[in-house]
C-alpha cells in the first residue's frame, strides 16, 4: 500500500477554449514520442492516447498535426477584436443630433417617450438605425432618464446634466455682461484625402485623349487606400482665431478619432503657450475631453493601499496618530480632497488672470468654433485636389483665414440663441410634467368622488 501513487486525471481542455501554439507543441511531443515508441500504432488510437495525455479535443488534436505537416510550424490563433457597438461608432454630432431631437418633442409641447424616439430617428436617413436596446444605452450615455410620472413615462435628461448646463448658461451670460472677452477652443481632425463628393464633369469631353488634345484635363481622380491625418487644436473669439494659436500636427495612429492622437502633455503645452496671446482677464471655453481634465494631484482611489493612502495624508499636512481602518482613511481624505481635486490647465490659467469654462456634456452646438471647422473643412474638401499631406496642410491655413471676425460674431450670436433655447427648455419640460400629473391626479380624484356619490345614492 504504501508503494501506490495516487495519479490524478489530466485536466482536459475547456471546450470552445482557445488553444495556443505552446499547447500545440506540446501535442506535437507527444505525436512524434508515441510514432518512436509505438510504430505499428493505428491512427484512431494514435489520437485517441494524444488526447488522453494532453486533456486537448480531437479534433484540435487533427488539425495541429495538419498544420505542422504542411507548415513545418505551430501558431496561435488571432485574438478577434472587440467591434464597436453602434453607440461606440456615433460621434458627437450624432449624438447632438439625437439630443436635438428629443429637444424638439420639448419644444413641439409633446412628451418624448422611447418609442417615439425610436421612431424618428429610425426615419431619419442621417443616422443609423437603432434595436430599442441599442437607443435605450445611448440614451443613458447621453444621461437621459426614463421618468415615470404616475401613469405617464418620458425622457428626461439626468439632474446632473440639466444643472450643469444651467449653470454654464447663468455664467457665460454673466461674463458677456461684464465685458469679458470669451475664447473658445476646440480639436478637429483633416484627412488628406477628403474632397468634394460631387464635381461639375465637362460631358463634351469624350476620352482622356479628346482632353489632351483640346488642352483640357478630365479632373483629378478620387484618393485611394488610407489617407494620412492632421491633428487641429485652435482657439478664437468674436475677434477671429488668435493669431499664433493654431497648433497642426500629423497623426500617427491609424484613427480617425483625434481624441486616441491626443494627450495631457501634448494639450497643456499648446494651451500654456496660448495664454500669453489671451486678454487679461478673460475667459476660455473648453470642453470636457480627457486630455483637458488632467489633475494637478493623484487622489487616493478604493485601490490604493492603506499604507499609501496615510502617505498621501500626512504629505497634505494630516497627522494618522492611531490606528484606522480604510473608511476612516477616506472620511478624512474627503474633508482636504476639494483642496487638491483641481485640473492643471485651470490652475495655469488662473497664473495669467483667466477663467476656464467648462461646457456640459455633448452640447457641441454651445460651442461656437464647431461652426468655424465647418467652414475651414469645407474650403479643405472643395480644393482638395492633390491629397498630399502638405497641400492640405496650406488648404487648412487658407481656410482658417477665410473665417473672418465677422463670421465669428455671427456664430457667437448662433450660439446665443441655442443657449436661450436650451434655457427655455429646461422650464418648458418642468411645467409640461406638471401639467401632466396635475391632469392624472384631476382624474384620480373625479373617479373618487363619483364612486362615493354613487355610494350615498344608493
């Protein structure tokens, strides 16, 4: 008895589970040892032992030895990349022109509710198509509520958001009334190879050779394969774009996303070399991208260590005299964290006399210089004609200049009216709702009162 070994059963392989190159091999040791010692062997009982040895699935066991005959190698199968939901594919304008939607219920005096949001956008040719489950987690990305109201339902943006956008309307008309001068500043992203997708075609033009011979060209072909980016940052004001402030440099990712191009240390550079160009005492508007939102100081998360967490304390100044378990640490990171939770661009703006502003959450129609790129990317797409990096590069200078302090005026004045909007909006939704279970609980109380007449009657 005491010369038994208790050998336990090889693990098998989880079924569906990826099999590695490392476990191939280990497959084809296994083959090539049982061909030396086992010549004669057949080959069902050839795999049938490699199986029970390894713990892997015949069939994978069939196909490694396939691979290693015609290939002489082993690999590893390619991981599948995540695919992007159709929520993760929208960018902000759709996501803003969904909002406006859902505005517009609001302002028609109609209640929006999920399937008439389903409806109108599933109509509208711009935007993709939505499963009700897809629109529901937009609509929770974009901070709408589903509120319930007694026997009515609608879709009404989180209290968060409608506060802070409030409060952004309250300041920036605060600041426009004290004279300040208001910056605006956001990224943008060129491709080289955009263009005009429609182009006037001279039809008396038979052949390339009939255009040669008259002295003509038949127009520049469309860009083919993958075009190379430039990443756009600038800032202006009712005066025009700051002279100095354009910062333009190539992507080197193969996005067309700027936010993936972008970083904290790229921005605050651009942004500290911006401010001596500013008027004192003005302000600037930003947006809340994760690259404007860099914090000057760490705070302490649910992950760090209790020991990190009493370092960071007694750094600030709190003397840990006895013991305390983590609740206790954080209590007291809590009652200092306002004295350091701040962001670094704004903390150097204060440097020079300048006010940050921070714009609400997908509101990109408060922010005037959206429809400055507009013009710039238009003139970029209509003159496009070489799709070299270079030309496109003075294709976005030139278009920055056509965008005159007089547009500029003219799109702050845009930018107002939506600010009024969305003012008006907040108190239109409020009175709406009211109105609605005001109607609900009138009708509960009728019914109430006929059903007790009509017990006394009888």
């Amino acid at each position: 008895m005491d010369n038994l070994i208790q050998v336990t059963p090889t693990k098998k392989n989880r079924r569906g589970k990826v099999v590695h190159s490392g476990q191939k091999q280990i497959v084809i040791n296994i083959y090539k040892d049982l061909l030396k010692t086992e010549p004669d062997i057949k080959y069902d009982n050839l795999l049938n032992k490699i199986s029970t040895r390894s713990g892997i699935g015949i069939g994978t066991i069939k196909r490694t030895i396939r691979e290693y005959k015609f290939t002489g190698t082993l690999s590893s199968p390619v991981n599948k990349k995540n695919r992007p939901s159709v929520v993760d594919k929208l960018d902000d304008f759709d996501k803003n022109a969904i909002r406006q939607k859902i505005h517009a219920f609001w302002f028609r005096r109609e209640i929006p509710t999920l399937p008439k949001m389903l409806q109108v956008i599933n109509d509208d040719p711009d935007l993709p198509s939505f499963s009700r489950t897809s629109l529901q987690r937009l609509l929770k990305d974009l901070q709408f509520e589903y509120t319930k109201r007694n026997r009515n339902s609608a879709l009404t943006e989180r209290e968060d958001l409608v506060l802070w956008r409030r409060k952004y309307i309250a300041d920036i008309r605060r600041y426009r009334k004290e004279g300040k001068t208001i910056y605006f500043l956001d990224e943008t992203w060129i491709n080289a190879g955009d263009c005009s997708s429609r182009v006037w075609v001279d039809k008396t033009v038979k052949s390339h050779r009939d255009a040669f011979n008259r002295g003509l060209t038949t127009g520049s072909k469309n860009p083919t394969g993958r075009s190379k980016w430039l990443i756009v940052v600038h800032i202006g004001s009712t005066e025009g774009f700051v002279a100095g402030g354009l910062l333009c440099f190539e992507s080197k990712k193969n996005t067309s996303d700027y936010h993936d191009e972008m970083n904290g240390d790229t921005f605050f550079e651009w942004f500290c070399s911006v401010l001596p160009l500013l008027k004192d005492d003005s302000v600037i508007v930003m947006d809340n991208a994760p690259y404007h939102s860099v914090k000057k100081d760490h705070l302490p998360t649910p992950s760090w260590t209790k020991a990190a967490i009493i370092e960071w304390l007694e750094s600030k100044g709190v003397n840990i005299t006895e013991p305390l378990v983590k609740f206790e640490l954080f209590q007291k990171v809590r009652q200092i964290k306002h004295q350091y939770d701040l962001f670094i661009v704004e903390e150097e703006a204060k440097k020079h006399n300048q006010i940050v502003l921070r714009l609400p959450p997908y509101h990109c129609e408060l922010n005037p210089i959206e429809l400055a790129w507009s013009v710039v990317k238009g003139h970029v797409k209509k003159n496009n004609t070489t799709y070299k990096l270079n030309d496109v590069r003075q294709l976005l200078n030139d278009g920055i200049k056509k965008v005159t302090p007089e547009m500029w005026s003219n799109f702050v004045s845009h930018t107002i009216k939506e600010e009024d909007k969305f003012w008006q909006l907040d108190f239109i939704s409020d009175k709406m709702l009211e109105e609605t279970q005001a109607s609900t609980s009138h009708v509960l109380t009728i019914t109430g009162e006929t059903t007790s007449d009509s017990e006394n009657s009888d």
